[in-house]
C-alpha cells in the first residue's frame, strides 16, 4: 500500500466507544465494516470537530494498530465517510 490511499467512500461504523472529556463524553469510532472486511480500532483516536455557519461535521483519527484511518460524519446524515488509510508510524 502506498504511504496514504485516498479512499473517500460511505462505510458503516456499527460500534462505537465513549470517553469523558471536560464533563461530558465524546463518542468514537469502535468498529467499521469497509469493503467486505471489518476493522477494529484502539481506543486512542482523535476527534475533531468542523463548523460552518449551520453545518457541523466530526473528523476522526483512529489506528488498529498498524494502519491509520481519517473518517468523516456527518451527524445531520447520519453518514460515516473514510477519508483514507496511511501506514501508522512504528514505535522506536
């Protein structure tokens, strides 16, 4: 695989996993299904979240480990969209 594979496709996230921040809990992406396999991912990601006048949407940065994933969702939609995959860098 190259260094980053520009996916941009819809994906179902069917898990999620909740952690507390500032006193209230975030949620993440736990587990997605994409082309015919299922990834799990730790649970370490990175969420940001985007603005525009009226419309939100929520950039995630997760890893299983060996590969990282960027995905996007769209809360008015309800729609998980992978950005792309890159290899996750090793630990010296």
């Amino acid at each position: 695989m190259a260094m980053q594979q520009t996916i941009n496709r819809r994906v179902n996230v069917n898990a999620l996993y909740f952690k507390k921040a500032r006193g209230s809990f975030r949620s993440f992406p736990k587990r997605m299904e994409y082309d015919g396999q299922e990834y799990t991912f730790q649970e370490s990601g990175l969420q940001m979240l985007i603005q525009r006048g009226q419309d939100v949407v929520k950039l995630f940065e997760m890893t299983d480990g060996d590969q990282r994933y960027k995905l996007r969702f769209n809360p008015n939609e309800h729609e998980w969209t992978l950005l792309n995959i890159s290899r996750a860098p090793r630990a010296i």
